[in-house]
C-alpha cells in the first residue's frame, strides 16, 4: 500500500508546449509580473528550448544531455585518456589544442601575486632611484667596496588602485556683475576640463563595458549611482549611439580591408532583436528589405525567415587580424558573401573556414574550404566514456597534430613552412587514422548507427576539408577563432538577453568589431576608441590610418596641435 503511494505520488504529468506557447505565455508574464521575474521565466524557457532541441536529435545521448545540464566529467575523461599515455590538457583543452601560451613550469615573473609584471602591459613603469645611495658610492655595509646598479634584476612592485569606471569633476566658475553696467562676467574652465559633459573617454568606457563587458545599461547604471555618479540608461544608450557615427569610418574600412583576407573564419549564433518579434517583426522587415534594396546592405533578407543571428568572421591578412560582428536576419554565409563584394577583382579565391553547416557557405563566390577539425574531435570527447579505447586512439592522433601546429606557431614559420612541416610530421599519422576509421567501419568493428561509428562518419564524409591543411598554405586546423569570438556576442546575450532594435544591434557590431580586432592585435581598445572620437575628422578623411595596429604610429608623426 504504500508502495502504491509512493509511486502515485511520484507520477508526473508530461508537459507538452511549443515555441510559440512559450513565446505566448512570456508575453503576458511581461505585462503582469516584475521584470526580476519575468528575467527569471526567459531563462527558464530559454533552458528548456535547449533541451527540448536536444532530445529530438538523435546524436544526443544520456552523456551529452547531463554535460550540458550539469559540465562535464573531466576525471574520467583524464582515466580514459590515461591508457594511452595523454595529458587531459593536450587531447581536451582547445585552447591549449589551439596553441594557446602555457606558462613553463619554474620560478614566476617578478611582481606580486599570480600576475607578475609581464601580466600589466596597461600599467605606467616608473623607474625609482636609492633614496640615499648612487652608483660609484661606497658600501654603507662594508665601508670598502662599491656599489653599482643591477640593471638586469630590479626589485619590482606592483601597486592596482581602484576607481569607479566613470568620475566627474565639478567646476564652480566664478562669476563677477558690474554694478553700474550690469554685465556679468564668468571665469574660464581650467584646461583640460573639455567642452563636452562626457568627453572621449567616457564614451569609450561605456561602450568598452557594454559590448565588451557584457554590463547591460541598468547594471552600469546601479554600480555609478552606488559611488555617486549617475548613469541611467537613455543617456548610455545617446552617448554610445553618437559615438558610433565618429567610428563608422573606422568600421567600414575594416569591413575592406578584411575583404582582402588569405583566410576567412566565419560562424554564427542566435541573437535576438526585441523589435523583430512578435506582431513588430512584419513592418520591421519590410523597412529593412527597402534599405537592403537600395544596395547599402546586400541582399533583401527573406521576409519568412523567423530566425535572428549574429554572424562572427574572423579575416586573416598576413601577421593581422580583423574580427567583424553582424547581426540580423541572414546567416553567416550570407553576411560573408555581403563582405567578399567589397574583394579586389584580381584576388584569388581565399580558404574559408567554417564548420559543415550549408548555411556558412557563401552563395555565388567560390572559396577553398576547409571545415572544423575540433567539430570532428569533440564528437570522440562526448563518445569517450562509452568507447575508451577507440576514442584515446584517436584523441591520441588529433592531439599530436594539434602540438604539431603548436610548435609551428611557436617557431613562427611561414604558411609554406608550415605546411611542408605538417606534411612531415603529421601526415602519415592522419593517413593511418584515415585507414584505421574506414576498417573499423568496414568490419563491423563499430556500429555505423553508434555514437562512436556516426563520429567516425562525420570524420569520414568530410575528410578532404578537414585535412586542408595537409594540401593548402595557411589552411588552419579548426574555427576556433571564429567561436572564441562570438562569445563577446554570446556574453551580450546572456545579460542583456536581446537588442532592444536594428540601430541598437548595429551599434552593438561596430563596437564589438573595434573591441575584438584590437584584442587580436594588441592594441588597447579603451585607448583606440578614444583616439579615434578626438580625431574624427582625420578618421573620416584617411581612415586607413587609424587602424588598430598604426594609429599610434599615425599620432607620433602628426604635427602638434
């Protein structure tokens, strides 16, 4: 009996919704309930459209829905790995597979802390002298030798204070009324107080926080009341559009120049633009189609597709490279097909890297592709708990040409060197890997239906494009780039859960395109947007000046203002 009632009581109803109840039912929870709460529902329904879509896959399995819902189980992947001698970081980690810097084991870089002084290229250096003593002085210890300087081993100290993102200073100008004419006259500002209530630089931090920072306008809002300084969320919104037209010119001519690229990354992910759902998203379209008509924006997006994406492409031109962000109805082949317009006639075709969906695929222009390597390699690392031997095979193989490239990079070897060195090295290797898959598939040794054996076949089917870089100069093994990149986009996402409209989403790539692509170069993004509002009219004029790798170099030589 109470067997019995234990289980009538554990008996669950099966819940059925659609896309479109869910949307529904958000709709109205957003009218009557608080916006913490409705954020709450959004997420909720946003995980279980997750899983939903998952469940009806059939590559999916049991493994694959818990790392999704809970991460994943590295310590067993580290004992599977173990049977063939791997370190878990080399066959899992794809940043380090990526050739990503490790730090060698030995004593840490001078400074205090985990970051040494290497760690604050932002830091200003001040070189201190002894208090007392200089080079040439006698020893106050011994009284006989001399001291002199050890240039190679300063004592080194680091010092981070802190401030809030955005400060004001408060001028109270003086002011002076003649008693017979009347006429008042009011102090100058002291230099250096600007023109404008919020100079260069807070618009940088504002954008450099929103569309790098994933900070969504009411959070900066809270942090600046909280120390004293208001923020709210129009005016954000007014500062970061403003500084938006002083770098277009800037934008447009990364747009060119990654145009040119030997090696194009592309990829996307969904977005959301809150003005294109629901009944609003008819009339929106329909407007976006007459400007894309008139050829400022390619092709008319096709008015049934429901979809919102924000498409990431990485552009490779020798030792630069270029990150651009669009977001809106067409998908990432058809925003790259948009960019390669702007391509010099007399280029060849460049190497297109993406993963093997048909939508990455740029129609009507022909690229040499290569697909995902790591597409191909996280399918093993799902499978590797059901199948441990084959999967540390192969794990095994992917892992060595993956340190292959590692070393290439870190010997710096040009695209032909690299190649011939891949060739040598990782070859054969992959060769066999070819036979010992086909043989496995062939012999019945792996279920064709299996985790393991679709794996295999995904391998298999799109072998040629995923070994490219064995036959191409400059072909790269995977589009990690590309990912890593749309976690900026990613990371909007998850805080600040949509654009609000079209013009917020452009803003948000322009931003994100200028954040990004001095990221990949080294430069100071912070610093870059700066310069680039305080000299607009010259980014207008010669724009191909003010790039991330040489507008400092344009600023040196300028003339003094």
């Amino acid at each position: 009996m109470r067997g019995a009632q234990t289980t009538a009581a554990m008996k669950i109803d099966v819940i059925e919704l659609s896309q479109q109840q869910i949307d529904d039912a958000l709709a109205a929870a957003k009218v009557a309930l608080p916006v913490k709460t409705v954020e709450v529902f959004e997420k909720i329904a946003g995980a279980y459209s997750t899983v939903l879509s998952a469940l009806e896959s059939k590559d999916t399995t049991i493994g694959r829905l818990r790392r999704m819902l809970f991460g994943a189980r590295s310590e067993k992947l580290a004992k599977v790995l173990a049977t063939q001698g791997l370190r878990q970081g080399a066959a899992t980690t794809e940043a380090q597979a990526d050739g990503g810097k490790t730090k060698p084991p030995g004593r840490p870089p001078p400074g205090h802390g985990r970051n040494g002084q290497d760690a604050y290229p932002g830091a200003k250096t001040q070189c201190v002298s002894h208090h007392k003593l200089k080079p040439g002085d006698l020893c106050p210890a011994c009284g006989k030798g001399k001291v002199y300087e050890q240039r190679e081993r300063p004592k080194v100290l680091v010092r981070v204070t802190g401030q809030p993102p955005l400060a004001a200073a408060i001028y109270l100008l003086q002011r002076l009324r003649c008693n017979l004419c009347a006429k008042v006259f009011t102090a100058r500002p002291p230099t250096g107080a600007g023109g404008e209530k919020y100079d260069a630089t807070a618009s940088s931090m504002i954008g450099l926080l929103k569309y790098g920072g994933g900070f969504p306008w009411n959070r900066l809002d809270k942090l600046q009341s909280s120390v004293g300084i208001p923020l709210p969320p129009s005016t954000q919104w007014d500062i970061v559009r403003d500084t938006a037209r002083k770098i277009e010119p800037a934008c447009e001519e990364l747009r060119r120049q990654a145009a040119q690229g030997e090696v194009l990354h592309n990829d996307d992910t969904p977005m959301k633009i809150l003005a294109w759902m629901g009944k609003r998203r008819e009339a929106s379209v329909r407007e976006r189609s007459k400007v894309a008509a008139d050829g400022r924006d390619g092709e008319p997006p096709n008015p049934d597709r429901t979809g919102i994406f924000t498409s990431g492409i990485i552009s490779k031109i020798a030792d630069r490279q270029i990150a651009l962000f669009f977001t809106g109805l067409r998908h990432a082949g058809e925003n790259l097909k948009t960019l390669l317009l702007k391509r010099g006639r007399g280029l060849g075709s460049p190497i297109q890297m993406c993963d093997a969906l048909s939508r990455n695929l740029p129609k009507d222009f022909k690229t040499i592709l290569a697909h995902c390597l790591a597409h191909g390699r996280r399918q093993f690392v799902e499978q590797a708990e059901n199948f441990p031997p084959e999967c540390a095979h192969i794990l095994g193989v992917l892992a060595a040409v993956y340190k292959n490239d590692a070393i290439a990079k870190k010997r710096k070897m040009t695209p032909a060197e690299r190649l011939r060195f891949h060739q040598d090295k990782s070859g054969a290797a992959m060769e066999k890997l070819h036979a010992w898959m086909q043989a496995h598939l062939a012999e019945k040794k792996v279920e064709p239906n299996s985790g393991l054996g679709e794996a295999i076949g995904y391998m298999l089917k799109y072998w040629e494009k995923l070994t490219l870089f064995l036959r191409k100069a400059g072909a790269p093994l995977d589009n990690n780039i590309c990912e890593r990149a749309l976690k900026k986009a990613i990371l909007h996402r998850k805080n600040s859960l949509f654009y609000k409209t079209d013009a917020g989403a452009r803003v948000g790539d322009a931003f994100m395109s200028l954040i990004h692509t001095c990221t990949l170069n080294g430069a100071d993004p912070f610093d870059y947007i700066t310069q680039l509002q305080r000299h607009a009219q010259e980014v207008r004029q010669k724009p191909q000046r003010w790039m991330p790798w040489n507008y400092r170099h344009t600023i040196a030589r300028a003339p003094p203002r």
